[in-house]
C-alpha cells in the first residue's frame, strides 16, 4: 500500500473525465479541488514541512481563496520563496493557516528573501518531498513527529546563505496573514538557535540546529543582519509594526555540498522543543535518512492496516493515498498542551469534526484504536479547559470556532468507543461532559423548545442525546438515560410532515435536501413520516438524479444566476460536499440497498482519479478520503450507534488490522471494474450483494453491529450483475424498532 501513494492527488483543480450515467446527473456547489498538499508528513504528526508560495489554503501551489467553482489561479507556475511548517491538509476557508518558521536556502542577499523562485522536478512519497528551486538548489525535506529535517544541496558560491525567517504565518492572500503577538529569538553559536513565537495564542517554540561547519550565524531585522546581536526581543507585535526577523547561517559552498537544516518544534518552550529534536535525531551519522526511514517505517504501519487485493493500478493508487490522506490529521502531540500543565495527548487540527465524524473518525477507532482513545481524551480535557466540546479545534485558543456548522458531534464517537468497551477512558467523567454540553449553545433552545434554527442543528442535538442516553443507560443512570432518548425523539421537530422533508431554515452549505437524508437513530419513524418506503425512495430518487439528465458543473467565477440554477436541482452533490456523505445508505433503511450500490458505485468510478486533480472537492482533513476507504471496503459506518452497513465492495479481497485480529471482506463473483481514468467514456456495471455470510453463517440483514467489526472475523459477500433480495426484508436497527 506504501508504493502506491501519491501525495500529489488533489492538490490541484479537478480534472476527471467526463461523468457518464448516474453521476452525470450529480451537481458541485463547492470549490472543485482537494486543497492537499504533497509535503512531507508523519501520522498523525505534530509537523508537517512543504514548499510555500503563500497560496490558497495550504500555503503550496497556485490557487487564490474560492468558494464555488474552478478555482482561480493567483500564479501562473509552480514556485515557492521557502519551505514552512504545519499545513493544513484539504481545507477549506479555515481563516488562519500557519505555514510557520519558513526556512529558505539562497545564494541571493537577504534583500530578495520573500522572492519566489520556480519549483522544478518535485518528488513526494510519505514522509519526504523534494524540489528544485531554480536558483539551483536542491532542497528535501522530511519530517518526524515533533521535527523536521531540511537537507540542502548548493552549487558552488561563495556565499550560501539559510535564512530563518521567524515572523512567517499565514497565507499570501487577502486577511490570510498571521502576524506574531510575542517573539524571542536566540542565536547560542556553533550552528544552533532557538525561538518562540506566540501565534494565536499559542506559544511556538523551535530549536533549530544546522550542520555547517565554518559558517557564520547571526539574527537579522527588518532583512537587515545584526552583527554581532545574540538575541531579539519583541513583548508586543502588530501588524503595522511587524517586521520580518529570524536567523541567518551562511557561508562557501562547493558544487554539490549538502548543509543539513534540523528543526525541534515544542508547544511548551524551547527546552523541550530541544528534547524533541534530541529524541527523534540525536547521535546518527545521518539525522535526515535516519528521521526518513522512521516515518516510511510509521507510515508503512499504518498504511498496512489496510490490505486489499485485486482492482485496476489506478484505482489501488486512490485507494492508497485516499488512507494517506485519512491518517495525516488530527495532529496528536503527546505532552504537548499549552493550556494545561499535565502530561497526555494534545490534539489539534481537528478541522472540522463536521468533516470527520462520519467517516474518519470511525476509521481510526477501527484500524488505529490507540490513536483514537487519544483523540477523545484530548477532547474531553478541552471541553473541561475550555468550557465546551470542539466542532473545529486548531493550534489556537478557542474551542468554540465553527460552532456554526453543527452541535455536538463529539457525542458520536464518544458513544462508539464506548460500545467497545475499552478501557483508558474515565466514562463517569466523560458522560458529565457530555451531559453539560448538550446545553451550550444551541442546546438551551433546544432542551426549552425541542426545536432550533438552523434546523439542522435540531438533528445535531437530537441525535447527541440519543448518544449520550446510550452511555448514560451503559453507565446504570437510567433516569438521566430515559430523559435525554424521551428529549433525542425531537429530530420529528425538524421536518415537515407534508413534504417529508426538512422544514426551511438557513443552512450551512447545501439545502433542505441534502440535509433530509441523515441516517437518524429513528430511520424507522423517518421514514414513515416521508410516507413510508415507497415515499421516501421516491424522494431518494429525485435526489440522486434517476431518470435525469446531465448537468452543467460551475466553472470558473460562477455568476449567481448559475449557482442559483444549480442549487434549485436540490441534487446530490456527490462527494464534493460533506452533507451528503452519508445520504447513499438512507437506500438501506428502505429495504433497497441495490440502489445504494448503483451510487456508491458511481462515485467510487466517476468522483475520483489519479493526478494532481483526482478528488472532487475539499479532502477536509481526511474525511473525504476516509469515505473513499470505507466505500471501497464494502462497509459503510454509521457513527453514534456502534453499527455498519454493507454493500458491494471495489476490490475481490480486503483486510482491515482491527483491535480483534483481522476483519476479512471476501466476495466471489467480484469482477475488478476500472474507474474513470482507466476507461474513460465508457460506464461500467455496478455489482449487487446477492447473498452474504459472516464467520461461516448466513447473514440476512444489510448490518453489523460495531463489535463484529472490531473483533475481526470474515465477511463473505456473493456478487451478480442484477440487484437480489438479499436485505429487503431486514432493515437496520432504529429507535423505535430495534434489531
């Protein structure tokens, strides 16, 4: 699985063929790009380094901010002035983007620092990236968990120069700029420095070592070196004050030359940012291949969690970098919170758990448990530090930003984990937490109405209680249990029993439509109230474009009367937006689960590809990938009720690494399909579920429970190329009528 990631996909504007069939019909509302980025990352990392062009919204490649459509292009060529840290990975307007300590190897004065220069021959696997700056120097660059490591080969000159630039932050677009509160700044000699720079509220500290012989090292202001000055202090900084600063080493070089650039990051000052350094590089000969080949060894771990056999080269590519791309975030630093002095998991980049708790998060609880206990212990220490549970939780202060989006999500994989029944976690604290925060917010209209604007919101905070009722029972409080599913029977509140669809409201993204297909805890009762099976497939249909013509996706600069046409289809938006992730599976609870597979199989073959321009939309952190991994398995996880739904999967065989041992999805009559880029113009067949077994006995429903997953076992799955009536007549467990 290693071999084959590609961390260029999505990092440029999409560029897939031409949709044929059921996905012709699908209509993009949002920016038609995976905002990835190909540099070089650890799983689940502090660090992540990448060339920087102070593009939108990474800091690498060409793109200016957008919203809808194509996006537009702020250069016309690849370049970079330098090399930053802490990318986000597929997001979207997340308003701050870090791209801190920019690190840049010239041969020009330090006057021309902030020049862009082309990148050339650019190379990435996991954990490495490479470049070639066109001033002639070669610069790699790979990462550990809290380092990074540059590596730079010059030409000849008599002086090379590494600049330090410490005041970096942000992007090169319109209030894209993060601009530093504080900063100190230490030049200790003999190739080494140190620094902290309060971004955000967040105290950055680095010890940087570079491994230059002979060469000078001083601090430089304003692109003004400093002779003979040890040490910077800046107690207040604006951004009509803010100037750029850092450190310098420079110094002869001959042709070929290699000068190692090592970086110790700490959120808690510059002695453990030194420690850091010392832990993943010191005493090797090579701090840049030994720091290497430990992140292609994680990566390989991690990456093995998930085996496949069968499918076209292409569509293993996807499969491969789409679990890449699902493990590079949240970032999870041990020891390193700079709100609260006890030692344990400090997570961040959890941007956002509107993107995630679908699909992510449920894969990591799965295939990487230990990380996701970790996750969910940092959670609850925020929701304690700082009042409340995160939707968006950056490395930054404020555990309240994109409240906007949804209420209480943590709620969900709360509730899964703790299905599970695994240990490390204090539940009694925990299910106080999730007690109180159901009331913040949002949550105090709900509790007094049973109902809030934006609707959506209405299903969030339903959905939660009935999240926390299952932990609250779990736990033997009963009462607190019977209140909080008596207040989760409110998502009714949300809709209108005369269209079946939910009432109107403001909603963030998309529309009514794509919100009124969210796989409830009562699909049962959802259901009826769409007026029944027949009802609510009807309405299915409209949505997924049955008996629909193409349409025309936005291009570039949209004009409002295009979108406005496209917004009135009420259309599946496929998978380039987060709503609707969820919606193919709604099939199942209708006892129709072969039109789950002909959806899911047209996304799997039209919404993804190979190239810079392979997803659809936004990555988001992962959790458009992690649809991807989940889709292609077979295996859909409905996250809050410790339950997964089955379809036909994209490859013969695969292999999940789970707490149990190992989870097998097994087919015959499999018949690899190829995806777009394989075959384009050109609609291949989906395949349909005709009878299933699990560990050697008949399985009649369309589900799993969680357990069966985790636990491993092996999941038979017999495919033809006509629809069966294997699960009509079983649908999935829902509040009111459990399995």
């Amino acid at each position: 699985m290693l071999d084959d990631v590609d961390p260029f996909i999505g990092t440029a504007a999409t560029d897939l063929p031409r949709a044929h069939g059921l996905a012709a019909t699908w209509w993009w509302p949002k920016p038609q790009v995976g905002n990835t980025h190909p540099g070089a990352t650890s799983p689940f990392g502090m660090v992540s380094a990448c060339a920087y062009s102070g593009a939108y919204p990474t800091g690498y490649g060409r793109y200016a901010k957008n919203t809808e459509g194509v996006p537009e292009e702020m250069f016309d060529r690849l370049q970079a002035s330098g090399f930053t840290h802490f990318q986000q990975s597929g997001t979207g307007a997340i308003r701050k983007y870090y791209n801190y300590v920019r690190v840049t190897p010239m041969i020009q004065p330090l006057d021309d620092l902030g020049q862009s220069w082309p990148l050339e021959d650019e190379r990435a696997e996991a954990g490495y990236y490479a470049a070639n700056l066109d001033t002639g120097v070669r610069c790699e660059i790979t990462v550990g968990e809290k380092v990074a490591v540059h590596r730079y080969t010059f030409p000849d000159h008599d002086s090379a120069r590494i600049v330090i630039d410490l005041s970096c932050g942000g992007l090169g677009i319109d209030l894209g700029r993060t601009v530093p509160l504080r900063a100190q700044a230490e030049s200790m000699g003999y190739g080494r420095g140190q620094a902290t720079v309060v971004m955000e509220g967040v105290p950055l500290s680095v010890h940087v070592e570079v491994d230059s012989p002979g060469w000078r090292q001083m601090l430089w202001y304003d692109r003004r070196l400093i002779p003979g000055g040890t040490r910077l202090d800046f107690d207040s900084i604006r951004h009509t004050t803010l100037r750029p600063f850092g450190m310098l080493f420079l110094g002869p070089t001959r042709a070929g030359q290699t000068i190692e650039v090592r970086l110790g990051f700490s959120l808690r000052g510059t002695e453990q940012a030194r420690a850091n350094l010392e832990r993943e590089c010191g005493g090797a000969p090579s701090a840049f291949e030994t720091v290497r080949a430990r992140t292609r060894s994680r990566w390989r771990d991690h990456l093995g969690r998930v085996q496949v056999d069968g499918g076209t080269p292409a569509r293993r590519t996807v499969l491969a970098t789409s679990l890449y791309h699902s493990l590079i975030k949240p970032c999870i630093a041990e020891d390193e919170s700079p709100f609260w002095p006890t030692s344990g998991p400090y997570a961040f980049d959890i941007c956002t758990m509107w993107d995630i708790y679908k699909t992510q998060l449920p894969l990591l609880s799965a295939i990487v448990p230990d990380r996701a206990n970790e996750l969910l212990e940092s959670l609850i220490r925020v929701c304690e530090e700082e009042g409340n549970f995160p939707i968006g939780y950056r490395m930054a202060r404020g555990a309240d930003r994109f409240f906007r989006q949804a209420s209480a999500l943590a709620h969900t994989a709360l509730a899964d984990v703790h299905a599970l029944r695994r240990p490390g976690i204090d539940w009694t604290w925990a299910l106080v937490h999730m007690v109180d925060d159901l009331r913040r917010l949002y949550g105090e209209d709900f509790r007094e109405h049973g109902v809030v604007h934006p609707i959506t919101h209405t299903l969030d905070l339903a959905y939660a209680h009935h999240c926390t009722a299952q932990v609250a029972r779990a736990l033997n409080d009963h009462r607190l249990a019977d209140d909080l599913e008596r207040r989760s029977r409110d998502w009714v509140n949300a809709f209108d029993p005369g269209t079946g669809l939910l009432r109107d409201s403001e909603f963030y993204e998309g529309g009514k439509w794509n919100y009124s297909f969210r796989l409830l805890h009562d699909m049962a009762a959802r259901i009826a109230l769409a007026g029944g099976d027949s009802g609510f497939v009807d309405k299915l249909d409209r949505f997924f474009g049955y008996g629909a013509g193409p349409v025309t996706q936005p291009g570039r600069c949209p004009s409002p009367v295009e979108m406005a046409a496209g917004y009135a289809l009420n259309r599946f938006e496929g998978l380039n937006n987060e709503p609707d992730m969820e919606a193919p599976w709604a099939y199942h609870y209708a006892g129709r689960p072969d039109r789950t597979a002909e959806v899911v199989h047209a996304a799997l073959t039209w919404q993804f590809g190979t190239g810079p321009g392979g997803l659809p939309g936004n990555d988001d952190s992962g959790g458009l990938s992690s649809w991807y991994v989940w889709a292609s398995l077979g295996l859909f996880p409905v996250a809050g009720q410790n339950l997964f739904l089955v379809n036909a999967p994209a490859f013969a065989r695969a292999q999940l690494s789970v707490e149990g041992g190992e989870f097998v999805v097994e087919t015959s009559g499999h018949r690899d399909t190829p995806i777009g880029v394989d075959g384009p113009g050109h609609d291949p067949a989906p395949r349909y579920v005709q009878s299933a077994t699990l560990n050697g006995r008949p399985l009649h429903t369309t589900h799993l429970s969680a357990a069966d997953v985790h636990q491993g076992g092996r999941l038979h799955l017999r495919l033809g190329p006509e629809p069966s009536t294997w699960g009509q007549g079983s649908r999935p467990p829902s509040l009111s009528t459990p399995a």
